[in-house]
C-alpha cells in the first residue's frame, strides 16, 4: 500500500511540476487529500445530519491510515525523500530546519508559514465552535413545554452538543504540536484536511440554515 501510495504522490507531482517546479510533489499532497476528503465527504455529510452515530467517527477513522501512509512514505521512502517545498525537504521535521539555519531560516520559514497557517485555520475553527456553541444554548428555550419526553431529550442533547461545540474546536490548536514533530509533508496533510473541516462544517451549517427558512 505504501508503494501505491508513493508512485501516486510520484505521478502526481510529475503532473504538476511544469507549473510549480519544485513544489509539485508538495502540491501533490494538498491535491490527494482533497481527493480524499471528497471521497468522504457523503460520510460527513450523513453525520452532520445526524443519520447515524457511527457515520460522525467514519470520516475521522479513515483518514488515520492515510495520515500514518504519508509519514511513513517521507520518512522512509527515497524516491520522496529529495522533494522539497520552498527549499525544505518534505521529509523534514521543525527540529531539522532548527539545525539548518534556526527559525528564520530558509526551511525554518516555511516551518513558521506551516503553522502559521494551521493556527489560522485552528482560531477560525475555535471561533465558529463558540459561535455554534452559543445559538445550541438559545435553541432549548425555544422548545415548548408541551413537547413531552422526546422534546426534553432533545434538549438534552442540544446541551450535549452545545458543550462539545465550544471544546472540541480548541483541539484545532493540537494540530500544531503534531505538525512539529512530524515530516513537512504530514503537516501539509493535516493542514489541507483541517482546513477542508473547517469549511465543510461552515458549508454545511449554512446550507442547513438555508433550508429551516425555507
């Protein structure tokens, strides 16, 4: 699987590097998991509407032997090993571009760009999550009490989401720790696929939202 994998990034950068020189093989990695999280995208789409339990941990568990595929095809495949992303190897890690330079160095910066970005990404999860944690909040007021038992429970469960809404985007912000220690190409992996979250969950909101109005 992981050769797959390899000639796959390999092929697709080939495709890429006319317009991008260098940095194809990193483009690659942007563009396989979009590839990706379209695959999965009907999975997160059934979660958000609560069609089933198990379809919300589905898009999350599928994209871990992806994730483990790609650290281990730049740590230990030769044939990657040489890409490079603005001048840094997609197979090195924050602490190598630390003894090359420091920080502020040539790979050091695009290590910096890295998480900058994530953090980016990570805020304006945090954001909408409080967002969405205050309108749960409002939402079991709006319930009439004549509603009986089913209405309570989805109180109950409107409450449950509301707490979750207001942690669960803060572990954005751990997407950076694992970016440090992990090959540049990982971390361009868990960028791409974050920040595809992110969105999707804001696309799906207000297509929700749209449709209660109507």
């Amino acid at each position: 699987m992981s050769v797959f994998f390899t000639r796959l990034v390999v092929e697709l950068g080939r495709l890429l590097e006319p317009v991008l020189a260098e940095s194809a093989t990193a483009a690659a990695i942007v563009l396989f998991t979009v590839l990706v999280r379209l695959a999965l995208h009907p999975l997160s789409r059934a979660a958000f509407r609560g069609a089933t339990p198990v379809a919300g941990c589905l898009p999350v568990l599928l994209q871990l032997p992806v994730f483990f595929l790609m650290y281990q095809a730049f740590s230990s495949a030769q044939e990657l090993l040489g890409h490079r992303l603005f001048g840094a190897p997609l197979g090195a890690r924050w602490f190598d571009a630390l003894g090359e330079g420091g920080p502020f160095g040539a790979q050091g910066l695009v290590f910096l760009g890295l998480f900058a970005a994530i953090a980016v990404v990570a805020a304006w999860s945090a954001v909408r999550g409080r967002r969405a944690a205050a309108s749960s909040a409002a939402a079991p007021s709006a319930v009439p009490a004549t509603a009986g038992a089913a209405a309570a429970m989805s109180a109950e469960q409107q409450e449950v989401m509301r707490k979750l809404g207001g942690v669960l985007p803060l572990l954005s912000f751990g997407t950076l720790i694992t970016a440090a220690v992990v090959p540049l190409a990982a971390g361009l992996y868990l960028l791409t696929t974050t920040a595809w979250s992110v969105g999707e969950r804001a696309w799906l909101q207000q297509r929700g939202g749209q449709r209660s109005t109507l």
